[in-house]
C-alpha cells in the first residue's frame, strides 16, 4: 500500500510542475511558443490526464488513508497537513480533471490563440493543481 500512497503527491504535483514548465519556456521563447498552442494544450490535457489516471487508480484500489506531511516534507514541520485518501476526493479530483480537460478542449477550438492563450493554459494548469491540492487537504468524507 505505500508505493500507492507516495504516488499521491503526483495528483497536484504534475499539473504545477507542467504550468512552470510551460512559463519557464514562455519566459524564454514568448514569441516562438506563442504560435505552439497545440503542443502546450496537449501537455497541459495531458498533465489533468495523468492526475485524473493517478487518482482512479487509488479509487479502484479503494485506497482510504490519511497521510501527515510533517513527515515527509520538512517545510510542514509545525503544522499538522493531512492529505485524506478517500473515495470521496478522489471522486472529486476525477471528475474535477475531466472537465478541465474539457474546458481546455472547447477553449483550444473556441477561443483565438493569439497573445494570451498560453498563459491562459498555464493558470489553467496552476488552478487545477490548486484545486487538487485543497480537495486532498480537505476531508470531504467527514463532511457527508
């Protein structure tokens, strides 16, 4: 059951590492990335994809457990962070993760992909993974 649990810093982990990615290349090339707009949808789609995969496997395998930061990351020494893995958040991160990727989806068909859209899929990125991380340090089981 460990290895499962460890793989659940990945579920927020891997949006925000790909939307820094992302600005760090924006950054560096603005004018050339701005004109690769398919490529940066795909990463980003493909980053919630690969969240939303994560967390269905810990559905699945009915993983319920709660897991103290303080001891893995030094940072939280003093606070008392607790990522809840229940069926619960993991139903909301899914589902959560397939309607960004939806919203990506329609906005890379809707919207112009002029100035603006790449950093439109980097907040995308970073709101998802934000999103993620609170739906874990919440315990919404408790709740229902």
């Amino acid at each position: 059951m460990g290895n499962f649990i460890n793989s659940t810093f990945l579920i927020p982990l891997i949006p925000v590492v790909t939307a820094i990615f992302i600005f760090i290349l924006l950054v560096s090339f603005n004018r050339t990335l701005n004109r690769l707009t398919k490529p940066v949808t795909v990463l980003v789609a493909l980053s919630l994809l690969s969240s939303a995969f994560i967390s269905s496997f810990d559905y699945f395998k009915k993983i319920e457990e709660e897991l103290v930061l303080s001891e893995f990351l030094k940072i939280f020494e003093e606070t008392n962070l607790v990522i809840h893995l229940n069926l619960v958040n993991e139903t909301i991160i899914i589902y959560f993760s397939l309607i960004m990727i939806f919203i990506i989806g329609l906005s890379f068909y809707k919207l112009p992909r002029k100035k603006g859209y790449v950093s439109l899929m980097i907040s995308l990125g970073l709101l998802s993974s934000a999103v993620m991380i609170s739906t874990l340090l919440i315990d919404f089981s408790a709740l229902i």
